[in-house]
C-alpha cells in the first residue's frame, strides 16, 4: 500500500432515521488508493495491515449514520 500523503475527516450530521450520506473520493491510479481508518491511523496516517484499500479512482462510500469518518490516502 503506498504511503499516505493525503487525509480526509468527514463529520457527519444525518438528520431522521435511515438518512444515508455518501463520501465520494476521486483520484488518480496507481498513485494513489484510499482507506477507511480510525482516529489513531488517521493522526498517524497509517493504515492498519488487514485495510482494504479503494483503488478505482472513483469510489462511493455509503455513511448510514452520524458521527466522524476518517480516511487516508
């Protein structure tokens, strides 16, 4: 997995019962990929070894709930 360069923090206010948001990351390949990670890899950048990262340069991720989303590239 190549080494982040990039983060992203994506806070999310969902407002009634199954409101669904969604985090578009688009990208160049191969250079780049994106993963889903906690607070703790994304104020490292680092991914945990078993992350499967998005790598089609144009990918969707549904938030079905509030709260904080991080991402790293």
């Amino acid at each position: 997995m190549p080494m982040a360069r990039r983060a992203w923090l994506l806070i999310t206010d969902l407002v009634g019962r199954g409101s669904l948001s969604l985090a578009v990351f688009r990208y160049s390949t191969p250079e780049h990929d994106v993963v889903q990670v906690d607070a703790r890899g994304y104020d490292e950048c680092v991914a945990p070894d078993n992350a499967v990262a998005m790598t089609s340069g144009n990918d969707h991720v549904v938030l079905g709930q509030a709260g904080r989303f991080f991402f790293i590239c």
